[in-house]
C-alpha cells in the first residue's frame, strides 16, 4: 500500500501554543525559523507538509515529525518545499519519507499566481504543457512565473514538476511490479537516462534498491498486484479528519453510471468514473471507521489517511488522478488553523468541538461538478445515459464518463446548461486548478440564466475557496478566511439549510 503523502508517527510532545498556521502569519523575523525548529525537536506531525527541514552534516532532508536523532540548530535550514531542499542539494530521509507528507494548506487557499501554479504543477500541467504552458494559463511570462516561485517557496516550475516526479515513481516502484523502464515514462520522465540521474539524486539510490528497500506493506502488495488489481494508495491527511459528512455529501449526490457509494456508515466506499489526460479511471476511496484523527485520535498532532486503489487505462495519469482525489476530499487542508479560528466564535465553538477537523469537501472534475450544481442529480444521471462516454471496460455500475461540455453544449444548445457548457468548452469560463477564482466567478455570473447561489457553490466545490458565502446570506467576517467551513459545520448541525 503506498503512501501518497503518507504522515508519519505523532509526536511525542507538541507545541499547543501554535500551529502552522502561525509560521506563515508571525510577523517576528526570527520567529518562524525559532518555531520551526521546535516543532523539529517535538517531532509535531501537525507541520508535516507546511516546510521541511535538512541537516547539513548528513546532507539528508526530512519531514518536521522524522523520529530520527534531533539535529544541533545550527546544522538545521529549513525550505518551504521539498524540491527546494532537493535543488539545494539535500538527500531525501529514508526513514521519514518526506515526500510523503500532506500538501501544504497554502497552495489551495491562496489565490495569487503562486498559489495557483502550485496547483497547477500539481496537477501535472508541466509534465505535459511545459512551462510555456504553465505561464500561458497563468497569464504570465515564463520568466515572471519562475522569479515568483523562486522568491516563494525556493524552487522553479522544472524544479517542483521533478519532484513530483520522483515521488511518482518511488510509488510505482515500490507499490507495483511494472518493468522500470516503464515506470520512467509513466512518472513523466522524458528518457530513462533521467529518471535514473533523479532517483539517485532524491533517494541517493538507484531504481533497483529504492524498489528492494520498500517497506513491508508495499512490497506484500506489489506480490498481490496483478494488471486488474490498479495501484493502491494511502491518501494522506493532516490532523482529524470527519470522514461521515464527506462521505454523506458524495452519497447524497452520487450520480449513477459515474458514481456509487456503497457499503454501512462507517465502512462505505466511495468509487467514481475519471476522465484524464492520457486515458480514463476508476477509483475507489474506503471510509475509514474509527476515530477521526486516525492513528492517534484527534489532538495528537499527527493525522491518517484514506486507502484508496485507482485502475487507470494510461498509467502517466497517476499524479494528476491522485491530485484530483485530493481536492475531492479536502485532504490538504489544515484543520488546526480552521478549527482554531472558527472555535473561537460563541455560536460555532460546539459544532467544532463536536465536529474537528471537518473538512470542505470539492471535486475531482470542476465542469462536471458546475453543470450538475445547475442541474441537480436527476438530470445529471440522464444527461450522463444519454450523452455522456460509455467505458470500454464498465465496471459494476460504473458505466460511463461524465458528458464533456463540448458534447453537451452541441446536443443541448438550448437553456443554461447549454450557455454553461459552451462556456466551458471554449474557454470563456475556466474552472481549470490555475484559474483566477474572481475572473471564473464573473464569467460564471455572465452565463444567461446562471444564479448567484449557483455560482457560490461552483466557486466553494469547482474552485476550492475556503472562504465563500451564499449571497445574502448573514455570515459574519470574524469566520473569514474561512467561511465554507463554517457553514458546513452548521450544515452537519442541521443549522443550516442545503443550498444547492
């Protein structure tokens, strides 16, 4: 079972005064690197992902909670993203994985250009765009996009895009029994001479022994691996995680043909269509019973994951399903910082301590998601059996592909859903993990017969803003920047209404 973004163990002792989020917004100079180095030495999982840390005498790079030896202080430096480590020369840890750990919360709350080519590197648009490409959706110059990624988080979109590809491969090889020259190819390396020249650089091995050194789990699954059984992944989060409501919202809405929830409370799985880049899948993500934290339970500081296996036609389409599943699930998020903000308010303080960790949950596909917030469920289920891409190989009820908006806006011209699908078949609306959230909800409200109360759901589910409110809705600013939080927590209280 591989890890994508796998948390490690918790901490034996935690810094109950901060949180990550409280690295980002101090304002003391010394104070970040002071407060990241405490959570090194108190080994705090609850800053996995939000910046990494590398020791100089060993040349090595780590996750904040690696139970390794704590280095001196003035051996430590510390990066925002593991490709800068990488670029600065550092080694990954092999105990700690640090590539494993969630996505840091910044790249999906942010709405400036670095936020949004983050997401957009992480959606693999560099492996098949270029930077050329990268800089063309984001509306800059090449050159901007790589000062701007450099100046934030320490590394360019060649850089960040490698890494990313490293650890694709590390999961293919440890997780599947697939021939290595495959693997190169299918992680987005463009020769095996440099997929070779990167494992050995990020793992300090070569293929073959980071493929012998996986650990136990990944290398009972890869002997239990057949071409039909699809790569199996753990989908890690940070900190509590409410996996009822999620999985309450997806059932509610399963839309049949693409989508199905099936199983009791506590043990449903959750398995949808996807349509890709280089190919189509099908993924099954398990809920997972127990206490929300995971290991450890909620307040640890550590986290957990969701188990989740993808069977995909075209195998280049790992990184970018795997990403999609985690705006799906919120899996990014952190819920200290929501949680810290929203408690604090009178009405909403039980419904967080009731409630931890509650996430906000998106999409895996941001126009399918748009037509059916216009539509609703039934005539989604029959715009999907009338127009929408029958599988080759149907699995179960999993029959179809979502209708692309080009199909939809030739075979229902007429109406909103075919102005919407239109839109989104020629670009006037992009809905895309690097577009401008603003521009997208001006287009949006431009489409004819398209509602306000429509459009806040696209923004808060397609576009993944944490901070959206029903218009006219009395919502007040002290819940910003997170206020599709807060309603969902009112929702799940039954405080507040459905507003699709």
């Amino acid at each position: 079972m591989s890890d994508f973004r796998q948390p490690g163990p918790p901490g034996r002792r935690r810094l109950d005064c901060v949180t990550p989020q409280t690295v980002r917004t101090t304002e003391h100079a010394d104070a970040p690197e002071d407060v990241r180095y405490e959570a090194v030495r108190s080994r705090d999982a609850r800053f996995d992902g939000a910046f990494f840390f590398a020791v100089e005498t060993t040349g090595i790079y780590c996750r904040p909670s690696c139970p390794a030896v704590t280095p001196k202080r003035r051996n430590v430096r510390f990066f925002a993203t593991a490709a800068a480590a990488q670029g600065s020369g550092f080694r990954a840890c092999r105990r700690c994985r640090p590539d494993a750990v969630p996505g840091s919360a910044d790249w999906n709350v942010r709405a400036d250009v670095v936020g949004r080519a983050m997401r957009l590197i992480g959606d693999g648009v560099v492996d098949r765009e270029g930077v050329a490409g990268l800089a063309v959706r984001l509306g800059y110059s090449a050159r901007q996009v790589q000062r701007q990624l450099t100046a934030e988080v320490g590394a360019g979109p060649v850089a960040l895009a490698r890494a990313q590809r490293a650890h694709t491969a590390r999961v293919l090889l440890q997780t599947t029994g697939l021939p290595v020259t495959e693997i190169a190819f299918a992680s987005g390396f463009a020769s095996v001479r440099q997929f070779n020249d990167t494992i050995r650089a990020v793992y300090a091995a070569t293929p073959s022994e980071l493929r012998a050194a996986a650990p136990a789990r990944d290398r009972a699954a890869r002997r239990a691996a057949t071409p039909s059984a699809g790569v199996p992944l753990r989908l890690a989060h940070r900190g509590p995680y409410q996996h009822g409501p999620v999985f309450d919202l997806l059932q509610r809405e399963a839309v049949a043909g693409v989508e199905e929830v099936s199983g009791e409370r506590g043990r449903r799985v959750y398995r949808r269509t996807l349509r890709l880049p280089y190919g189509t899948g099908i993924v099954a993500v398990q809920e997972r019973p127990g206490r929300p934290g995971g290991p450890g339970g909620p307040g640890t500081g550590g986290g957990g994951w969701l188990e989740a296996r993808l069977h995909l036609t075209d195998l280049r389409d790992l990184t970018t399903s795997v990403q999609r599943l985690r705006r799906l699930f919120d899996l990014d998020a952190d819920p200290y910082a929501v949680d810290e903000r929203l408690g604090a308010d009178p009405r909403l303080a039980p419904l967080v301590a009731a409630r931890p960790g509650l996430r906000s949950p998106g999409t895996a596909d941001p126009g399918e998601l748009a037509v059916r917030a216009l539509v609703g469920s039934a005539e989604a289920e029959r715009l999907v059996q009338r127009y929408g891409k029958a599988l080759d190989a149907p699995c179960g009820t999993l029959t179809h592909l979502f209708p692309e908006p080009a199909v939809l806006a030739e075979a229902v011209p007429e109406g909103t859903p075919g102005a919407l699908a239109a839109a989104l078949a020629d670009g006037t609306v992009r809905l895309d993990p690097g577009a401008d959230r603003d521009e997208a909800e001006r287009a949006l409200l431009a489409v004819p017969g398209l509602d306000a109360r429509t459009v806040a759901v696209v923004r808060t589910r397609a576009l993944g803003d944490p901070d959206v409110a029903p218009p006219g809705a009395a919502v007040p600013d002290t819940w910003r920047p997170w206020r599709s939080y807060a309603l969902n927590h009112l929702r799940a209280a039954g405080e507040w209404e459905n507003d699709r």
